[in-house]
C-alpha cells in the first residue's frame, strides 16, 4: 500500500508540473505574439544630426509602420556615447527598449576604467545596422598614389609624414594606428576636434594624410582636392567606385570602418530579440530603406544576433591591442 501511495503521489507531481509548465506556456504565447502593443523606445547616445542618430531614424520609421506602433528615438548624447550606454544598461529589458551601440562602444573598454556598463555583458546583441566607411586619402601634393607607395614613402621619410583625426580615440585615430602598426610605418597623429577641422588641414597641407570618414571625404574627392588610396571595409565600397580596398592595395588584412548595431538589455526575451532582428533584415534590405540609407553615407548590412556578436568581440580584441600598443590615453 505505502509503495503504492508513493507511486500514486509522484504520477500527482509529475501531472501538476507539467501541468504548470503548459499554463506557462500558454500564458506567455499570447503575450510575445501580441508584441508590440506599445512604443519601442530606441536610444542613441549621440546628438541628432550624426551618422548614428540618422541611420537609427531610417531603420526605425520602417519598422513602425511595420509594427504599427511608434517607434520614439530618445538622444541621450554625451561622454562620447557613454552616458547613452549607461542610460541603456538600466532599461527595462522588457522587449520595448533597445540601444543603437557603435564603433565607440568596442573602444571605450580600453580607454576608460570607470565605466560603470559593460557592453558584453550587460546587453544582448539584435543586429548589426549600417557600416560607415573610412577612406584613405592624402593631400594631392604627396608624390604617392596606391597604398604601396604612401608606405614605402612613409618608411623612406619617417619623420615627413603626419596624419590628421577627428579626435584621439576616436574611429579616424585608431584606423591611423592599425595602419602604422600593420605597415610598421611612424606617421604622426595630429588630432582635432572634429572631422571638418582635420580635412580643411589636409586639403591646407598642413598634414599630409587621413583616414577620413566617408561623408567628410567624398566632396573633396570629388573636387580633386584630396587623393583617395584606399577604403577600409572589408570589400570595396559603393561610396568609392573604383578606389581599392586598402587591404587588396598594399596591406592585407586591414580593416577599419565605422559601425552601428542594435542591442537590447540583457534579459530581453529571445523571441522579441529574434523577431526584431528578423524585421531590421526585412527593413535593411528593403530598395527603399537602403537607398535612404546609401543617401545618408550609411551601407545597410544585415545579419544575424550572433554575427553582431561576433563582430563586437573581434572589434573590442583589435581596438584594445591598437590601444594598449599605442599607449592610447584620453581623460577619464
């Protein structure tokens, strides 16, 4: 009798756990297929106008009207977009707020200790957004016109040689960095604050090369104020018709472009991180969107969660050894 009132009371067990767990799941179905039922707030942590704040507007428009709900940009600038990851990093992680992360937040780890958010950590990634461009290009008086000649120049002439940034730390620097260190050349950084600045030195002769951002360059290119060796992405870029990549001109292997992603905070259910990633890929390959987006100096590049991932890891990796061997340091 006792063997069977054990045998009775566990068959009551196992009935009421899977019982639970059906009403589980039932209960949470309706509420994942209902999303979104309200707004979804996106932060960029960059005032309005940029390339960041302008590429999370033409993702996000389309994917209201596909879900039918606003979908609210919130700039919370400053910090050179720490204040916005801080911001995030405290959102609910409910499915309705998420975070455009850029190039920035793979180089802040290395050059900031107080940072109060960690980007792996503290966030899931949902997708990568739009790839800006970097471009490398030189004052038309320097007597090189490929990536193999500005680098046999700059090893003839190590002290000759300075090239211009936007800002210490910033995208523009470190592709200057990654060049010197892959190239072992010794051109000299002169930052400033901001790219305009930088270019109208270039253009002056005042330095000789930069890597420039896509936007900033293209209109002196055009003008034939600057000369174009190479671009930094990793094929080719439609920005730049017939200026080779510099790593098939000379430096195998660089890469150096600015970047923009989604990520959500960590514990945003899976099935809403799936299915906002899986409409950035229907927004970003839409004709409509990427030609905005193309307008705008942005090349749309979707993908998966676990590609974005991958790529932040490899970007905090490379960005951080640069850094460390460049004895990179900025004010915290």
């Amino acid at each position: 009798m006792r063997v069977q009132n054990l045998k009775n009371f566990s068959t009551r067990i196992a009935y009421l756990a899977s019982s639970a767990m059906l009403c589980l799941l039932t209960l949470s179905a309706p509420a994942y297929s209902a999303w979104p039922d309200q707004p979804v707030s996106f932060i960029v942590p960059f005032p309005p106008g940029g390339p960041v704040d302008t590429t999370a507007r033409l993702t996000t428009q389309p994917l209201s009207q596909l879900w039918s709900v606003a979908t609210p940009i919130e700039n919370k600038a400053g910090a050179g977009g720490i204040l916005g990851a801080q911001a995030a990093a405290k959102a609910p992680a409910d499915g309705y707020h998420f975070f455009f992360a850029a190039i920035h937040h793979s180089v802040l780890p290395s050059l900031k200790n107080n940072l109060t958010y960690d980007i792996q950590k503290d966030f899931v990634p949902v997708g990568m957004a739009a790839r800006f461009p970097i471009v490398l290009v030189v004052n038309p008086s320097l007597p090189v016109n490929t990536v193999q000649e500005l680098i046999a120049y700059a090893k003839a002439n190590p002290t000759k040689l300075s090239y211009s940034s936007s800002g210490t730390g910033g995208g523009t620097h470190l592709a200057g960095e990654l060049f010197n260190s892959m190239a072992k050349t010794k051109m000299q950084h002169i930052p400033y604050k901001g790219s305009a600045p930088a270019m109208q030195d270039l253009v002056g002769g005042q330095v000789q090369v930069m890597f420039a951002d896509g936007p900033s360059a293209l209109p002196f290119i055009k003008a034939g104020k600057i000369k174009a060796l190479g671009v930094g992405n990793p094929e080719p870029s439609k920005f730049f018709p017939g200026v080779p990549t510099i790593s098939a001109s000379g430096l195998p292997g660089y890469e150096a472009y600015s970047w923009t992603g989604v990520v959500a905070p960590k514990g945003t259910p899976e099935a809403i991180v799936q299915r906002v990633n899986q409409d950035m890929v229907k927004v970003l390959t839409d004709p409509k969107t990427v030609d905005s987006l193309m307008a705008a100096g942005a090349e749309p590049v979707p993908g998966t969660p676990k590609e974005f991932e991958a790529l932040l890891s490899n970007e905090i990796k490379k960005w951080g050894d640069i850094i460390r061997d460049a004895n990179i340091k900025v004010d915290d």
